[in-house]
C-alpha cells in the first residue's frame, strides 16, 4: 500500500444529481437553498446511503404563498419520472374527519362502501408513477398546519417507520418515498422583514445597492423566522422527523420577471403541441411583459396569479384570434402593449414563417415541441429575414 496525502472534494456531485440540479434550475427561479437540500437527499440514495426504514428523504418547505414551493415539488417529478403530475398530493385541509381520513386510507372491512373506497395512499396509488429507471414515489403534504389529528398521527407513522396500516390492515411501504410537506407558516413574519425594505423582495439588485439590509443578511433572518415559526406551531418529536427544513424566498421584481419568461414559453410549447399543422409564434415586447407582471404578480402573493393573468390577456385572446383565422400556421404575431398601458395588442408582423425560423425564435431549454423536433431532424434550422431580432 502506497500512503498518499490527497484531499477530496465531497461537495461534488454525480451525473444524475448534476442532471436533476440543472433541471430544476431551468423550471423554479430563485429558490437555489431549496434545490441544493434536495440535491442531497438524491445523491445520498443514488449512493445507497439512505437509512433504513425510513422515507428517502423527508423534506419541510416553509415560506410565503407564489414562491414556488409546490411548482418545486412538481419540478422533481418531472425531471426524474418525466411527468410533472407524478406526485401523490394531499391537501391536508381537506382531510379534518374520520370519514375523509377513510378517503386516504380507506375503511375497515365491514364497513359501509369498504369494497368501493379505494384509498388514496395505497401501494398501487405509491408505485403507479416509478419507471424501470427510476424507483422513486414523491408524497405531497399540503398545508400541513391544518392537519386534524388523526391526519397528523397518520403522518408521523409515515415519516418516522416508513409504514402505513389500511382500513384492510394491508401495509404500505414509504421506504422509497420523497415526502415533501409544505406549510405558510412564518410566512407574514418573512414579510414583515421584507417591508422595510420598502417595495423591494429579496433578490432585487436595487435593494443590495440601497445601503438596507444586505442579501444574506436578510435571506439568514427570514430562514429563521420561518424555522422559529415552526418551532412554535410543531412540537419536537415532529421536527426531528424532517431531514430538512428549507425556507422558500419571497420572489422579487427580478425573479418574477424570469417567472414570467417560463409561462410565456409554455404557452408557445402550448401551441406548438396542440397546432395540428403549421403552428405560429409570438413574441411579447418588454411593455407587453411589464404589463402581464403587473396584471398577475406583487410581493404579497409572489407568481400566485401569473398563470392566470397570462391566461386572461394572452392565452384567451389569441384563442379568439385564432378561432377566428386572424391568426393562422405560420404566423408571427407581436404581442405589445398599448399607449395608455391599459391591455395588450396584437399584431401580425409576417405570414409563412417557415418552421425551421420558428425553432430559432422559441426557447426550446425546457422541453423541444414535438412538432419542431421532428421538423429539425429533417432539415437544417435557416431564419427568414424578417424573423431576425423577434427572439424573446
Ligand atoms: N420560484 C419559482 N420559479 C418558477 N415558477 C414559480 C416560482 N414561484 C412560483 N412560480 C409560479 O407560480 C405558480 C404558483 O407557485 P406555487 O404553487 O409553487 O406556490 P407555493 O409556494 O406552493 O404557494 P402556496 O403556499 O400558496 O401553495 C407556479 O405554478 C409557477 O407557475
Ligand atoms: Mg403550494
């Protein structure tokens, strides 16, 4: 045996982990703290580390509402198991009496309705999502402070052995479970921190240079009273269930705007899965954008109701317009906004764009639309003249 004297680096990551991290980046903005505990819990059970009977890893999101913490936990399904909807989501408010716990764990056999119910956490309902790659469930507990407590000992059951007992006495394995729990709470305190910072979130560039209370000053101060929150509303035996706690950021001007770059560009992936034929593309102008971040975002409520004014004023009206044939297959449409900054316009700026100059102007960094893939394949992407500079 030769002695060498060589230091390691444990903070690198594996392939696999490098892949889901990098994808994860791509669909949640600003939660990086986030996106790091995770990337541990996946690496720890890719190495086979990950303890025994026990969950693969339980994780606590804290944090404001629109901040990103459910689109993170879809964010994961997605990226390993390739369906976003691959998770077993309970919204814990909506679980409060005997008989709705019987919705998740069905009845005792004898029971009225035991052979009809068929509970929600069952092994199939765990297992139905794994790949042959990929033998891993992701649990959603939403909103857990509103747990009854017949959910809440259901759940520490869960967290702690990785077993749940059925009405049926039948047991279901969590062993290779993600369980992801998420909770508001410290959330108005999170806020309050933020306000005398007047009108900036955390993450604005303008707030670092404004002398106020610097970055990780205030990203430390929110995480912990979001952490003493927790501490208040959920005894110990609780706490040290969870593996990590992870505070979520309020987004700010800056982040909402990336957010906001994501759904205009599923919209366009929208259209071109949907198109039958040739689809079109838009692209919106920075006034358009100014005007759908003021329509769907503000600090209070983060990107909560982005999606939805996105839907209202761009998805909605270029239905009309296309039910209508004033948008038709290769058509390249500008979306702006009008003077008074009142709604948003519409314009046909060229007609028979080919498909190959439409792949140069969509971000295709999420997922290729089908349609264009198969296009690419074929030919060499070209872009038209009148193309140039419409990228988004
Ligand atoms: N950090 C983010 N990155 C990307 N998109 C985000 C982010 N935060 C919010 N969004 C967008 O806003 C929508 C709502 O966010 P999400 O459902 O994740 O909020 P939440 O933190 O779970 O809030 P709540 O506490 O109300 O459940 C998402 O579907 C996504 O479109
Ligand atoms: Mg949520």
């Amino acid at each position: 045996m030769e002695r060498i004297n060589r230091i390691l680096d444990p903070t690198r990551t594996g392939s696999e982990a490098e892949k889901l991290e990098s994808d994860l980046r791509k669909r949640v903005v600003g939660q990086d703290e986030a996106i790091r505990q995770i990337i541990d819990v996946y690496q720890t059970f890719l190495a086979g580390m990950s303890s025994a009977g026990r969950p693969i890893g339980n994780l606590l999101f804290l944090g404001p509402t629109g901040s990103g913490k459910t689109r993170m936990v879809e964010a994961v399904a997605e990226s390993l198991v390739g369906d976003a909807r691959a998770v077993v989501k309970i919204d814990c408010a909506e679980f409060q009496h005997s008989h709705e716990i019987a919705k998740l764990i069905g009845s005792p056999p004898g029971y009225l309705g035991h052979r009809e119910t068929h509970p929600l956490l069952s092994q199939e309902a765990l297992d139905q999502y794994q790949t042959d790659k990929v033998k891993l469930s992701f649990v959603l507990f939403d909103e857990i402070e509103k747990a009854s407590d017949s959910l809440w000992n259901l759940l520490l059951g869960v967290l702690d052995k990785a077993t749940l007992t059925l009405g049926d006495n039948r047991r279901v394995d969590f062993s290779r479970a993600v369980i992801f729990l998420t909770s508001n709470l410290g959330a108005a305190e999170m806020q309050a921190l933020l306000r005398p910072n007047l009108g900036f979130a955390a993450g604005d560039a303008e707030r670092r240079q404004t002398g106020g209370m610097v970055d990780a000053e205030l990203t430390g101060k929110m995480a912990s009273a979001g952490m003493e929150a927790a501490r208040r509303k959920f005894n110990p035996e609780f706490l040290n269930r969870i593996d990590k706690v992870v505070v979520f950021r309020p987004l700010g001007t800056a982040e909402l705007r990336k957010v906001l770059g994501m759904e205009l560009n599923l919209v366009q992936q929208r259209i071109f899965s949907t198109a039958s034929s040739t689809p079109f593309v838009f692209s919106a102008t920075e006034a358009a954008k100014d005007y759908l971040l003021r329509e769907g975002t503000d600090l209070k409520y983060g990107a909560r109701h982005l999606k939805r004014a996105v839907d209202r004023n761009l998805v909605h009206p270029l239905s009309n317009l296309m039910a209508t044939g004033q948008v038709r297959g290769g058509d390249l449409i500008r979306v702006d906004c009008d003077a008074s900054g009142s709604h948003l316009t519409f314009i046909k700026e060229a007609e028979d764009v080919a498909i190959q100059a439409m792949l140069q102007m969509v971000d295709g960094s999420i997922a290729p639309p089908p349609v264009m893939a198969a296009a690419s394949a074929v030919e060499e992407p070209k872009m038209v003249a009148h193309a140039k500079g419409s990228r988004r």
